[in-house]
C-alpha cells in the first residue's frame, strides 16, 4: 500500500473519530446516523464524482496560494473542524 493512501485511511479515520464524539456527545442513536447515510446514498453517484473532484480541484488552489482546505461541522455549541490535506 503507498504511503498517499496510509494517509488518506488515517485523515479518514480522524475525521470519523471527530464526527463520532459529536454524536456521542449530543446523544444521537447509531440507527438515526444509519439512516441518514443510507438516505444520502440513494443520490446520484455522478453527482458525488464531481463533488469529489471540485473539491480536490479547490484543495489544489488553495494548496498553491499555501493554504489547506477545512471542513467545518457546525453544531449549536461546537465546531469540529476536518481538515483537507494533501496525500
């Protein structure tokens, strides 16, 4: 396995560890998130390739201007920040 995707697996790992203690912290059963998931699958796959792609696109700008791509999860009373880099 290269290392560009060891670092991928471990920025998505972190990101799912992030998002999870938000939900452990705000009570949310597994089953709602399940569902939720299961609902924004049923979208159309095309659509997610292009989302993908514009967003590793912008990562690539931003990368050149020496920024780094963030997302940011916004909760009433928290900000869980994912950050977007470069594998």
């Amino acid at each position: 396995m290269s290392e560009a995707r060891v670092r991928l697996y471990q920025l998505l790992m972190e990101a799912q560890e992030q998002i999870a203690l938000a939900r452990y912290a705000r009570g949310v059963e597994h089953q709602s998130v399940l569902a939720a998931i299961d609902a924004a699958q049923d979208g159309p796959a095309e659509a997610e390739r292009c989302e993908d792609l514009y967003f590793s696109t912008l990562a690539t700008y931003v990368e050149a201007l020496h920024g780094r791509l963030e997302i940011h999860v916004v909760f009433p009373e928290e900000t869980v920040v994912i950050r977007r880099d470069r594998v």
